[in-house]
C-alpha cells in the first residue's frame, strides 16, 4: 500500500534531488517524486516520519501534515512549474489552470491561499513571473519584447511597470545594475 506525503519548498529540479538524496539516506523507499509530493511505496511510522521531517528542515524542506497547507503548496508548484519549468504556452487563465488541476472552486482557493500567506495568490503569481524574467534578463539570451511574449504580458511597456512596481526598478536598470556587478575572469 503506498502513500503520499507532502512536502514545502521544493521549487525545483534540484530540490527533488535533495529529496530523494534524504529519502535513500534514511532507507526510505518510494515510487515516484515530484515537486512538492512523494509517492511512498509503503507508509512510514511515526519514528521514521519524524527523522524525516528533520532532515528535511535541515535542509530547508518541511513536511506539510494538515490539508490546507498541501492545497497551498500545491498551488505554489503548479505556478512555479507552469513558470519556470515548463516549455508550454503562458496563454492561460489562472483560475482555470488552477481549477482543472485541483478540482476545487478558485474562490475557495484563492481565499485559503490569501488567509495563510501574506500575500494574495495573484500577487504570488506576479513574483513569481518576475523572478523569471529577471532569469531571463540574467541569461541575456532574448530581447524584452521576447520575455514580454514568452510569458504572457500585452506589452512590453506592462511588463516594465509591472517589474518596476515589484523590484523599484525598470528591466534596463536591473540588467546595468548585474553588469556593474560582474567582474570578468581577469579581474578576480
């Protein structure tokens, strides 16, 4: 009988390898590993889930025990997934997108998200389009015409204010900013 336990903070591939590192550490066996969620092949005692919950806070992950806080995390992977992880279109409804995958209502949703964390879930959204296109700007790979379409925004000029109402910055004072910042090989 297998089992699924929740867990907070992994955002990214690299996460899913500490995890599973944690989980083969401690001889614990499972199925499958995703952002946020394990596959147990076996559910764990009480012993073994609180060695777990440790390793996983030391190193910066949390077991998620109670419902609503397996819905909120859950919400947060699908964006940063959608966002960060994904090739596919950004041409979508949250609300929707959110609905269809967790099969609750978005109103529920979006209250639960706004009661727990500090912040409403469309503005979680917005960082999080924010911290990709500062990625973006940092691989200096596409024009912000490019970023601008590659998630979503109508303009350019909207994806600037919005930058800049989030960081206290255009786009073109963050990317002078890193260049200030970096040193070439020669110089270290």
């Amino acid at each position: 009988m297998s089992s699924i336990i929740h867990i907070k903070n992994m955002v990214c591939p690299r996460c899913i390898s500490a995890v599973s590192k944690i989980l083969q550490e401690l001889g614990i066996s499972y199925s499958s590993i995703k952002l946020g969620e394990v596959r147990l092949t076996k559910p764990l005692s009480v012993e073994t889930k609180n060695t777990l919950s440790k390793a996983l806070q030391e190193a910066g992950f949390n077991l998620i025990n109670d419902r609503k806080g397996q819905l909120i995390e859950q919400m947060k992977t699908l964006v940063v997934d959608k966002i960060h992880h994904s090739s596919e279109d950004l041409n979508i409804k949250w609300a929707d997108f959110i609905t269809e995958k967790l099969h609750l209502d978005y109103k529920y949703l979006s209250s639960l998200y706004s009661s727990v964390e500090s912040i409403t879930f469309e503005q979680y959204i917005i960082n999080q389009k924010i911290e990709r296109v500062k990625e973006l700007i940092v691989y200096d790979e596409l024009t912000l015409s490019e970023i601008a379409f590659k998630l979503n925004y109508s303009s350019v000029a909207y994806l600037s204010n919005q930058f800049k109402k989030v960081t206290g910055m255009t786009p073109t004072q963050f990317k002078n900013s890193i260049n200030k910042n970096r040193k070439s090989l020669d110089d270290l």
